[in-house]
C-alpha cells in the first residue's frame, strides 16, 4: 500500500490555519511514495471537469483527478456525496470504515 498526494493537497494544507494541524498534516505528507505535481496541473483540470459533471465541487474533483492521475485505487474520504456520486472504472471512493473493513485484516496491504 502507497500513500499519494499531490500539489492540491499540499497547497490545501498550508492554508490550513491551526499551526499543529498543519505540520502534523505536513509530517504525514512525507511518508507518500506517490506525489502528483503542479507539471500536471492541465491534466488535472481536465479531469477534474470531467469529474465536476457528477456534481462533485471544483476542489474535491481535483483531489480525485490527482489520485486517478496517480493510478490510486482507492480515495478514502468522509464525504458522503463523493462515495454516492464518484464513478470511475479505476479508482473506489471509500469511507474510512469501508478502507479498514477490506483491508484491515490483510497482512500484505
């Protein structure tokens, strides 16, 4: 299992105004193997037009186009209309609890 992120969540995260947070969100980030960059950014919007045609706003249509860009297969999120209304052949959009329910007893995850 790899951890992506990307240029969207690194910029969402340095606006974050609660200092601890966001170094904590910071320190985390450093553990990503996969990283989509802002090289990427036409890439990224076009897909994430495409994306926004299922109702999902601007900004969480970028996050899912980054992970798609990064050959994810999973997008764990607590929004609930993203797992409702995300449809794509290659990524999941999944709760935090469906994440732990399919991979949690795996040992090679």
């Amino acid at each position: 299992m790899e951890l992506a992120i990307s240029f969207v969540s690194r910029f969402e995260n340095e606006i974050n105004p609660k200092q601890d947070r966001r170094e904590a969100i910071s320190d985390f980030f450093n553990h990503a193997s996969v990283y989509v960059s802002s090289e990427q950014l036409k890439q990224v919007e076009a897909l994430a037009k495409q994306i926004m045609a299922m109702g999902i706003k601007w900004k969480d249509a970028m996050h899912l186009a980054c992970a798609n860009i990064s050959g994810c297969e999973l997008f764990v999120t607590t929004d609930g209309k993203i797992i409702k209304n995300y449809k794509s052949k290659g990524l999941i959009a999944c709760s935090p609890v469906a994440f732990f329910d399919f991979y949690g007893g795996k040992e090679d995850a």
